[in-house]
C-alpha cells in the first residue's frame, strides 16, 4: 500500500494507519474536479476503502459523484430511497432487533460481473455504537504461506444469492422484512477465482466472503467448509482491518475486490439511516 499522497487541488488521501483503508482531506466531492476523480479511482484500488467527512450531498449529487466511477447498479433486493432506485436504504429503526450487514462480506459477489464497490453515505447516526470493521483482502492474500498461496491459484469458488436474499432466507429476517424484496430474482449463481487479479491495481486478492461464498468448484460443501473457514478467519485478523466510526455526512467507498466489510450491531435503541449506492465491476480475471 502506498503512503500518503497529495494533488495540485490540495486533496490529500492519508492511509488510515490500520490494515485497510485511507482517509481523503480536504475534498468537496459534489465538486471534486476531473484530476481528483481520477486520483480517488487509483487510491480506491490501492487502498480497498476511502473514507471521507462532512460531505453534504443532495441524493441528486451523490449519485452524481458516484456515476463518475462507473454505472450506477440498482440494487434488486432492498428498500430504495423514495424517487431515487439508484439509492439503496440502510436503515435501523430504534425498535429493530437485527441490522443489515451484521456479518462479514463482500456485496456482489453473486453477480457474473460483481459490484466494483459501493458508497455508502450516513444520514442519521446513533449517539454510540454503529461502526463497520474493514478488512484487506490484498494484505490477507499477501500473508499466507506459500504453500496456501499455491494450493489456492487454480481454484474457483462458487457464490450464491439463494440463501441469503431468497424465499426461505426472508422468512427467517425477523424485524428486517419490509426492507428487502424481490426473493424470486435470488436465483443466480456465479463462479470466481478465489484468487483474483484486481482490476485496478493489478495487485493478488482473496476473492471469497462467507456471507456468498458456498463452496470450491467441483468440491463439496463439506470437503470445502474446512479451507474456507482457515481462509475466512484469516481475513478478518485484527492486523488486516480497520474500524470506521460514523457521523452524519462521513462516505465510506469500498471496493469489494479488496476488502471486506462488517456492520456492527450495537446500538440498541438508536436509530440508523445510511444511502448506498453501488458501482458497477467487470468480470474478474484469475491472478498471472
């Protein structure tokens, strides 16, 4: 990961000092010139997550910002914010038990061609508690042995939408249910390298979640649980990731090719509002 840079607007883009992520200064994005956009791109692929503060953005100018990293993907399972598809709501309300993204994972990954990332701006925020943990891929893939690393290069993984956002999973949402539909388009599978070529940064990453991830292809899910599970807590070691903690206007932007993300699940009573809008990716390409 390189270390701090700083452009000719005065954008300056500061790792986090945690395994993942960077934090861009000085910024307006509604207004951030050709230059900065192209900045921010390479730093998203350099860094995984840029997380950004005080960024008062209309729903018209966040999509705005977020179309010049690539086409906006409508998300098909959840609630949307009103007059605005582009935008999927997040949202606790103070009576719910459960939260949306209360587990590690990586969005998309059942697409053929997965969501580049996501953008998610805070609206309303708890008085305490509601941060997400991010965690590096790249750094995961980078600290296996070699051995591991070898084992992994000519395996693909299949992921899925079924048991998370299909008919039988919703009935078993709880308080969440009237902010996802759509079951019956939770039908497609795809199939990834589990260690892929990252499109920006051309750098190795781990490209398995255990949110979508079902199995290796051509193996079983019993044979694939084990591996899985060593890949899974791997990851998400304390040294590869980094914890945000929001307040209203703060963005973070992740790319899902490089990290992971977990929303924690502790502020019982408050209540949480967050817009996500996601980029379009591309097809991913096995590591050289």
């Amino acid at each position: 990961m390189s270390g701090n840079t700083e452009n000719a607007a005065g954008m300056r883009v500061v790792a986090s000092g945690g395994g993942v992520g960077a934090l861009v200064e000085n910024i307006d994005l509604a207004s951030a010139d050709a230059a900065s956009i192209a900045q921010l791109r390479a730093s998203l692929g350099d860094h995984g997550v840029l997380f950004f503060r005080d960024q008062k953005l209309t729903p018209d100018q966040h999509i705005g910002v977020a179309r010049q990293f690539g086409g906006i993907n409508v998300n098909r399972f959840f609630a949307h914010v009103e007059g605005f598809p582009q935008i999927a709501q997040v949202l606790k309300e103070p009576t719910q038990e459960r939260n949306i993204g209360g587990a590690w994972h990586t969005d998309h990954s059942y697409d053929l061609e997965p969501a580049m990332g996501s953008m998610l701006l805070a609206r309303e925020t708890p008085p305490s508690g509601g941060d997400t943990i991010f965690a590096s891929t790249y750094r995961a893939y980078e600290t296996l042995s070699d051995g591991l690393k070898r084992t992994l290069e000519n395996l693909r993984a299949v992921h899925s939408s079924r048991h998370v956002f299909g008919p039988q999973a919703y009935e078993k949402r709880g308080d969440l249910k009237g902010q996802f539909g759509n079951t019956d388009q939770a039908q497609q599978d795809a199939t990834h390298p589990v260690v892929i070529a990252h499109p920006i940064s051309g750098r190795r990453s781990l490209y398995v979640n255990p949110a979508f991830t079902l199995r290796f292809d051509g193996w079983t899910e019993a044979e694939s649980a084990g591996l899985l599970k060593t890949l899974y807590d791997h990851v998400a070691r304390p040294e590869h990731t980094y914890r945000f903690s929001w307040a209203p206007g703060s963005i973070a932007f992740w790319d899902n090719r490089a990290s992971w993300h977990y929303a924690l699940n502790d502020y019982h009573g408050g209540r949480r509002l967050m817009h996500r809008i996601t980029v379009d990716g591309v097809a991913l390409a096995p590591a050289a």
